[in-house]
C-alpha cells in the first residue's frame, strides 16, 4: 500500500467511509495466516472487509463472508454469494496500450512487469501479447518479470535489458512506478526517450504527467474504485442487492513518451539505434 497507486484508492474508500460515520483499519497481511488481517477476518472484529492483499487465501475468504460481514476483493475473482470482486480491465488496457504503439510503427516492443505469478501481472501480459499475436508479432515477444511493480524494479529490469545490447523499439511496463523507474535508468545510459525508445506505463498516477517526458499510460479508476468498494459494504448490511462481480474500464492517456517508429529495413524490422555507453 506504499505506492501512490494505492494512496488515491484508499482515499476513495476513506472518504466513503467517514461520511457514513465509519472508521476504516488498515491491516498487514504480512504473515499470512498469523496475520493481522486474517485475524480481523476470521474473528470478525470489523463490520466488513475489503481485501487488497493476494496472500489471503481464498478459503479464509469462502469461512469469512457472511450477509452481515460482506468482503470486497479487488484484484482477484471468488464466487460466493457473500463476496463481492472489482477488477480493472487490466486486460483490455495493455491490448489498447500494445495496439497503440504498433499503429506508431512499432514491431520490437518490450513488457517489463512485476511478479510472474500476480493476477496483475497474468492479466496485462495476456493484453499485451494478443495485441502482438494479431499482428503477426507474437514472435518478437519479450517479456521480463522480477520481483515487486514498483521504480527499483524497473529500473534494475531496464538496466538488465539495455545490457543485452539489444534494446527494442518500445517498452510497455506493467505500472507507471516501474516505467519512471526506467527512465532514470534510460538517463543514466545517455538513452533518450521517446526519440531512441518510446515507453508506456499503467495506472496513471498523478506523478506521471510531471515527469520528463510526461508518461503515456493506462488510465485506471483507482479513487472510483476504492469509493466502490466501500460503498458496496454499506449497500449490503444495508440489505440492497449488488452485483457479485463489477469490471472498470481503462483509458490511454496519451502524452510524450511515444514516438512514431520512422527507421525501417526493407523486411519491415525496426533498425536499432542505440549506441550503449558505460
């Protein structure tokens, strides 16, 4: 919850909260089941739940929820009648973000993203390599997962890429953290974006219009999803009906940071070039 991806979200749920009269409790799930947020779950210590973390298991959501202790998951998908799921078409941003970047010329585009094994993660790579395989370029796929989506991340998977001495025409990266990430590393190399490579983030957080050069990204609803989320609670020890599964839309949001891909060989392959420098 450090990053300011979340900061909008929990204002949106924050707000929402305090007007009804509520205090809102941020628990860890660090630990998992000896948690403190497992244990505020499976002892009821709150009047409902809205659930971030991806290592809360989904039996302790299933042996949790009940009519009057409702759970809202973001991020992920569980079916009962007592939870509630709210995700971003995650899925759909990357596509439109991929399909983007082919229409500016581009065939060599780069993924760089976060744990291998997050939902976040399974469901921006799937946009962004249909997006490629509609083009004929599933091929030329490269992706690159490592550790957390935050700026350190992305700045060490961009450095380990201008390395190999080969670097693409465009990067798209799972989260706008890691692409300011690869911008401080694309300085450090003398590698001018967009003119030497475009990049495109996810999120939209408020710092990506003000760095230079401003960030092309996925817009996501993060301030209208946490209002969502809490108003969901309240609808349901309300006694109102809700759906049991909502879908937000994304936006590009177009800025600085893409280029149209002007230098071509005669087979239609982009010509790189970069001159590394240490």
């Amino acid at each position: 919850m450090a990053g300011p991806h979340y900061a909008e979200l929990v204002k949106g749920i924050q707000e929402v909260t305090m007007s009804k009269g509520y205090d809102l409790l941020a628990c860890s799930s660090v630990g998992e089941k000896t948690s403190t947020a497992v244990k505020f779950l499976t002892e009821k210590r709150v009047d409902g739940a809205i659930v971030l973390a991806h290592n809360i298991s989904e039996e302790i959501i299933l042996q949790s929820a009940r009519k009057e202790f409702p759970i809202i998951l973001l991020d992920r998908q569980v079916d009962s009648e007592f939870v509630v799921s709210i995700e971003v078409d995650n899925e759909q941003g990357c596509r439109m973000a991929a399909e983007y970047l082919i229409e500016q010329g581009h065939r060599d585009i780069a993924f760089i993203s976060g744990n291998a094994i997050s939902s976040l993660h399974v469901q921006r790579a799937r946009g962004y390599e249909s997006a490629l395989r509609k083009h004929g370029l599933d091929g030329k796929s490269r992706l690159h997962q490592f550790g957390m989506f935050n700026q350190e991340n992305g700045y060490s998977m961009t450095k380990m890429l201008i390395a190999q001495g080969n670097l693409p025409t465009a990067i798209m990266y799972a989260n706008d953290e890691m692409a300011i990430g690869g911008l401080k590393a694309f300085r450090e190399y003398g590698i001018k974006v967009p003119s030497d490579v475009s990049i495109v983030g996810f999120d939209d957080i408020e710092l990506a219009q003000y760095v230079r050069p401003a960030l092309t990204t996925v817009m996501q609803p993060k301030y209208e999803r946490g209002a969502l989320a809490a108003h969901l609670i309240f609808q349901i020890l309300e006694g109102q009906e809700t759906q049991n599964y909502y879908k937000l839309p994304t936006q590009l949001v177009l800025r600085d940071s893409v280029q149209k891909e002007r230098s071509k060989r005669g087979s239609g392959e982009t010509v790189r070039r970069i001159n590394r420098h240490d």
